[in-house]
C-alpha cells in the first residue's frame, strides 16, 4: 500500500517508553500525570454511568457541560461564549486540532507551524494536502519571532497554529505576541487554531492569555483544550473547541464524521465536578511546587535550563558539555541514569538539535527528586 504519512514512523514517546519500560527507568518522557485524579471526580463518573447515560451524547456534547464551561471561560477570561453555538465537546484536544484543521485546509494551502511542535499537527496538514511551512521559534525562549513569521506568509498561507503555554518549552505567550499575531490576522485573512490545552498550568504569576480574549483573534480562531491536563485524566481523552457560530458550523461537520460525539458519562461527571472551581484554581501552585522540587535537585547537575514558565514539562541544556546528539544522549540517560526523557530534536521536522532534552514533571514529588538525585551522575555517562 502507497502511505499517505511516508515519513512517519513510531513516536519518540513510544519509543522512550519502550526504553524506559526495558531500564526500568522513572519516566519523566511522556506528558501524563503520575499520580491519580480527584477521588471526587471518580466518584462523579461512577455515579453517572450507574445512573444511565450510557448511550450516545449530543454531537455537540451534553448540555449541561457546555454550560458550565461557558462560565468558567467567563470568570478566568471575562469572555462570553454562546454554549450551543461556540462550544463543542470533542475526544480531546488532538482531535479539535485534526477537525478544525481539516475544516480549513484545502489541497495546496499552506499552513504555519512554530517550531518546535506538538507532533500532531503535521500529519493533519499533510492528510488535507496541505504543505506545513515550519518556522523556527526563537531558541533563547521559544517566542514567536514575528518578523521571521511575516516573512514566511504568502498568497497561499490560510492557516496558523499556534500553542500556548507551550510544549515543550513551557513558553507563554505575552499580550503583545496576541497583538503580533492579530495584525497578520487582519493582513492576511489567515485563521489560526490555537491549542491551549496547558492553559492553567502557568508560573511565577504569569497569566494565560487566551486567544479568545483579543477581539480580532476571536472572529478567526478555533481555540482547542483539553481536559485531560488540567484534570489529570489524560486517559479520558476529552476536550474541546471553541470558535465563533461561522468557524463552529464547518468544525462541526468534520468532527460529526469524525467521532460524530464523545464519551458521555465523562462530560457529565466533568459538568457536576467544575461547580467548584478550586481544582483548577489551584493548578497553577500545585504544578509550581513540582516545578521547584524538581529544579531544586536539578540545580546540583551538570544541566543548565531556564526555570519554565507553563505546561508540566522542564527543558534542559547540555550544549556546554558535550556534542553528543540529544537523541543519543536522552537514550543514555534512559538507560544508564535510569532516567527517561524526550530529545526535543523530535519536535522540529528537521530534527534540529539544539542539545536540549525535555523531562515532565507532573508526577509524584518522590520520583522527581529520586529522578533529579540520579541526574547528578550525567558527568560520568559523557
Ligand atoms: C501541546 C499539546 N496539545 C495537545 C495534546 C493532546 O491533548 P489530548 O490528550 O486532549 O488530545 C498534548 C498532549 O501531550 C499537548 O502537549
């Protein structure tokens, strides 16, 4: 059979699992949570799928879901959203970004991906026959290099995605990256899908700013999320996608054939659970204190890095060590420190290799500072 993905083959993340699974490793590969959700959420989706709804949900998603997300967007970014005809459940924030891909992109357009990348975005451009057009972020601090960005769009361009808070630099956007990005908006027509899935996981006092807050973004944005992150059940596989009545009517149709709805009693335990806002609230400090623990004992190795500003995952250098390929060394620490990490050369379609690898730190607080103890030996495996 001829592939229609020729060059893609087994995911870094299965392969360090793989790895880490054989050295009997502390993953800190993957970006999942290691420890378990809210007993009280458990609780919710026991109850609701011992009291029907078992079957098929709405396409759009069950009401009282869209609801209650409508108010939590109003209170974190004073943004008032329609629920019927803004807000759409989907099976998580990998399947938004395939459907409003899919919904934009025609054989031949071109699409703007910032690098490095979450890896799914690629291959939704390539199944539309779309071309990826990759441009590098700045990398100092993974900002968006705009005049780098403007010169990369032409007649062609029709879409932007963009991520913020961002995987996996940890980069968050700043108001003025927002302002950078709308002018483009209104030059060029393009639209944008932004994936926000890390959206309360941000640090220092630093605020997320959504796409949905600036005015010209919002008329052109699909802003995909994702509650796996911030609830830690990113085994339920649930998300979502907002984006004005014109852009949601189009999302729609691709994701109705896509899955056509989304697992039920999940969005029903989720309604019922968001009443209190504490959970995510809180997230931000939560991940901090992980984040500190972590950087704490990283301190004492050899690896230099830049406290990161959001999501769950830390980037560290090595570029003053040694000229060891970041794959070949992520392998080594895998294996040898017994310590899995991802080589962020695999975020770039060209494999960039800046000498940085990236570890995840949402899990317990005893397997990171086991994890950054057995990083101290790093000298010795070089
Ligand atoms: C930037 C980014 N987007 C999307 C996802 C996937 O989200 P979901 O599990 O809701 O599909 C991830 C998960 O790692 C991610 O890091």
């Amino acid at each position: 059979m001829i592939s229609k993905l020729p060059s893609i083959g087994e995911t870094i993340f299965t392969t360090m699992n793989r790895i880490a699974a054989e050295a009997e490793a502390i993953n800190l590969s993957q970006g999942f949570p290691g420890f378990s959700p809210d007993p009280k959420l458990l609780e919710l989706i026991a109850h609701f799928t011992q009291n029907g709804n078992n079957q098929y949900a709405p396409m759009m998603g069950v009401p009282e879901l869209r609801h209650a997300m409508v108010e939590k967007t109003a209170k974190c970014y004073g943004v008032n959203t329609h629920p019927d005809k803004e807000w759409t459940i989907v099976s998580g924030a990998t399947q938004a970004v395939f459907s409003a891909v899919t919904a934009v992109v025609k054989r031949g357009d071109e699409v703007i991906v910032l690098e490095p990348a979450f890896d799914s975005y690629d291959p939704a451009i390539l199944l539309n026959g779309g071309i990826p057009v990759h441009v590098e972020l700045s990398p100092e601090d993974f900002a968006p290099d705009w005049d780098l960005i403007r010169s990369r769009i032409n007649s062609k361009t029709k879409l932007i995605i963009v991520n913020t808070p961002h995987n996996p630099s940890g980069y968050v956007w700043t108001k003025n990256d927002l302002d950078q990005l709308a002018e483009l908006v209104l030059e060029f027509g393009i639209y944008v899908v932004s994936d926000e899935v890390y959206e309360h996981i941000v640090f220092d006092g630093r605020k997320h700013h959504s796409l949905l807050t600036h005015p010209v973004l919002r008329s052109r944005t699909f802003v995909c999320g994702s509650f796996g992150k911030t609830f830690h059940i990113t085994g339920w596989k649930i998300g979502y996608c907002i984006a004005v009545p014109e852009l949601t009517i189009e999302f729609r149709k691709i994701h109705q054939y896509v899955t056509f709805t989304t697992v039920r009693p999940a969005q029903h335990a989720l309604a019922a659970y968001l009443e209190d806002p504490n959970p995510y609230l809180e997230l931000p400090s939560f991940y901090q204190k992980k984040r500190d623990l972590f950087l704490e004992g990283l301190s004492q190795t050899d690896f230099q890095f830049i406290p990161t500003q959001g999501s769950f995952f830390q980037q560290v250098s090595y570029a003053h060590l040694t000229d060891m390929s970041d794959m070949d060394l992520a392998k080594k620490v895998t294996r040898e420190l017994k310590v899995a990490c991802i080589p962020v050369s695999s975020f770039y379609s060209d494999a960039k290799d800046h000498k940085i690898l990236r570890f995840c730190f949402a899990k317990e607080d005893s397997e990171l500072e086991e994890a950054a103890k057995r990083l101290q030996g790093l000298s010795a495996i070089l």
